[in-house]
C-alpha cells in the first residue's frame, strides 16, 4: 500500500527518518512519485498508531494531546511509555517528556476534535498558551494520520474538556441537532 504525501512532508521526510531512527534507511519507502510504503510498518505498529490516533485533535495540524502518559484513558488502549518510545523509535512521533506547548493565542481559539469543532476562551486577552501534552506528530506520522482512521473515543474528549476547564479555560461545543 502507498501513501501519497504532500511535497513539503515528502521533502522533510528523509531527514525526519534518518533522524527519528538511525536504523531505518531514509529512502526505504519512498518513491520519486512522493509516496510511501505504508508496508515498511508491521502490524504491531500500524496497531498502536491507529490507538494513539484516537487521541489527536486537529489545531491547524493533528495535535496528540497525551497529558498524563500513565493515565488509564490512555493506557487501556495500549499507550504508555514504552509504546510511546517505539512509536517514537521508528519516527512516527516526538517524545518530550518536559511536554510542549503553543504559544500566542488570543482570547479564543478552535479546536476540531474528528471533525467536531470546540471553542476556547482563555482568561487573558492574549499571550495564552496551550498545553499540548508529551507527543507530537513527525511529518510522517502526520501523513499516516491523515489515512489511518480510528474511532472518536467519548471518554477522553471530556477527559481533555474537563482538563481545559480545570485550567481556567471557558470551553463550549457545538452539539448536532437531534
């Protein structure tokens, strides 16, 4: 199976890989056409990929929000630190134990959490920041989400809902018409 991937990831993709991994060979999968070989990941990790993507929210960019690493929320799915290390391993995310953060926000921001928009109001008028948690996406881990769907999981959406509002955050959904 081959992923078509955009120019810019396909262009960051080779020193992404080589340096996420220096066990992988950088053009192991990828064609001239812009592809990759989605076959050069085994099951065990196209499996915990498909896990961790049940936790990204889309920012501009697929953000997994993974807080608290040992939280049951995450690790009843198979996400822990040592799956988080391989995943790691072979180049799909970044791993920061400090955490990361956006930063720059206004008043409000939007977040999509699988395609369902949710607004948040910061306490200050601007300079507010977002926690985003210990993971982010590599380019190539951001393409592989991109096809690799999992199901919206209900838990965890007012897991991250009762997060923000704990830190101060006003945090309102859109909810379908019945």
């Amino acid at each position: 199976m081959y992923l078509r991937l955009p120019a810019r990831i396909k262009r960051n993709l080779t020193s992404s890989m080589a340096e996420n991994n220096p066990l992988i060979d950088p053009d192991a999968g990828i064609s001239s056409g812009k592809e990759i070989d989605a076959s050069i990941l085994d099951e065990k990790s196209i499996a915990l990929f498909t896990s961790l993507r049940q936790f990204v929210w889309v920012q501009g960019e697929p953000l997994p929000l993974i807080y608290e690493i040992e939280n049951e929320i995450y690790t009843k799915h198979g996400i822990n630190l040592p799956a988080l290390k391989y995943l790691q391993t072979i180049g799909l995310i970044s791993l920061e134990p400090g955490g990361y953060v956006k930063r720059k926000f206004g008043k409000h921001t939007r977040l999509f959490y699988y395609g369902k928009p949710t607004k948040i109001q910061f306490p200050q008028a601007a300079n507010n920041q977002l926690d985003l948690g210990h993971v982010l996406l590599t380019d190539l881990g951001k393409a592989l989400a991109a096809v690799h769907n999992a199901k919206r999981n209900q838990e965890f959406y007012e897991y991250v809902i009762e997060k923000w509002f704990r830190q101060g955050m006003v945090v309102s959904s859109i909810l379908a018409r019945n």
